[in-house]
C-alpha cells in the first residue's frame, strides 16, 4: 500500500477511530502517520493541546506502561518517541502561540566524567510524550552547567544520570551545592542509571531515584500532582 492511500484511510477516519489509529501507530513508530494524523485533527479545528493530550500523550502512556512492563524494549520506544517527536515538531509552535498549559518542566543531564546519554535521551523523550518540557543539557556537565540551567531554565525538574559507579557520587556534589546556596527546596530532584538504587538516591539526598524512563514519568508527575495541590491548598 502507498502512502497515499494511507494518507486517504486516516483521513476517512472519524476523531474518535483516528484518535486510536494515532495510539498503534505511535506504537509502531510510524512517524509519517503520526504527523499526517496531527495536520487532520488541525485541519478539523482540534486545539493544538487537546491533540498533544489526547492522542501523543495517550498513546505514549501505553508506550511506557508496556516499557514499564517489559513488553516493549528500549529500540521500539525509542521508535514511538520519534513519532511522537514528529508530531511535537508540529504542535510546539502553535502551544506557544496559544499559551497552552503544561505538566512540568525538566532540565536533565548526565554528570561530569560520564558520557552515556541513552538512558537519559529516552527518559528526555519519554518525559516530552507525557506533556513536559524538556531541556537536555547533554553529558560530561560540571555543577556550575547544572547551576546555569537551573537559574536560566527555571524548571521544576532537575534530573541527573550516571552510568558509571565512579562517576554518580558527582550527583551528590550537585545536590549539596544547590544546598550550599539555599535553592535545593526549589526544585524536584530526580536521579537514574544503571548503578543506581533507591538507597542510593536517599542517601544523597535526591527527592527519587527512577529505575528506568517509565518510572521517571510516573514519579515526575505524581511530584507535580503534589506539588500544585500545595500549592492550591496555601492560596
């Protein structure tokens, strides 16, 4: 079948049928089909965030519970979040232009002396499939990187990875330079790597250690739950 007359069938689609036909093709990591499927629900007056919600985020939310599950492997997410990223390439523009809401914010990054980045580019888009902004400030990143992102950025997030045991002490010095100048309370701080355990990230005083990128999405938002209904509940 050419595209063409894939383009047609999504096109004959009602909302509700294409809205589920976007969830297995995000799935699938068809990109084409994800950004195509995005232009029809524009074309037939969606608002840019209800897309974003309803059919990137809720297919992605399969995506990483069955991740979570181990019934999707890292090589098939990686697929969906690049649909999904065709997708966002779309939308991005027309959020911004329409002031529409968002989960969180997330600045991440993998420590100095350590220069593995999967785990953290999936975590960054997965975390992008659930409605956050994020902003990756890639590897090798010294305290002062962390501390310029964190004061530029301004996000709810902070997230570090390692994946060397030599090198996730650094995250500790972090934390307790963030501690040192009295901003630690202002952000969530998440941690992750192969190395690490939840002991770990208690012991240096992370807010949670993540297992995997699912569970990144998960923790990140039950944090933000709380932290707007604490919000709520001191106007």
């Amino acid at each position: 079948m050419n595209d063409e007359d894939d383009d047609l069938i999504l096109a004959d689609l009602p909302d509700d049928e294409l809205v589920q036909q976007m969830f297995d093709d995000l799935y699938d990591g068809l990109r084409d089909e994800i950004e195509e499927a995005v232009h029809i629900l524009l074309d037939r007056g969606w608002e840019p965030y209800n897309i974003l919600t309803e059919a990137l985020v809720g297919g992605m939310t399969i995506v990483g519970k069955d991740f979570r599950d181990g019934i999707l492997f890292v090589p098939e997410v990686l697929l969906a979040a690049n649909a999904m990223k065709g997708g966002m390439a779309i939308l991005k523009p027309l959020l911004a232009e329409t002031g529409a809401p968002r989960v969180g914010k997330m600045v991440i990054g993998t420590v100095k002396g350590d220069i593995h980045d999967i785990g953290k580019n999936l975590v960054s888009m997965m975390m992008e499939g659930a409605g956050f902004e994020v902003v990756d400030i890639g590897i090798n990143n010294a305290v002062e990187k962390y501390l310029d992102a964190l004061e530029s950025e301004k996000p709810d997030i902070l997230g570090m990875s390692a994946l060397l045991t030599t090198t996730m002490p650094y995250m500790k010095v972090v934390i307790d330079t963030m501690a040192e100048k009295g901003i630690r309370d202002d952000y969530i701080v998440l941690v992750g790597g192969a190395p690490l355990n939840e002991e770990f990230g208690r012991a240096i005083g992370a807010d949670a250690y993540c297992r995997d990128a699912a569970v990144a999405v998960e923790t990140a938002k039950t944090f933000m739950a709380r932290r707007h209904n604490s919000m709520a509940t001191a106007v």
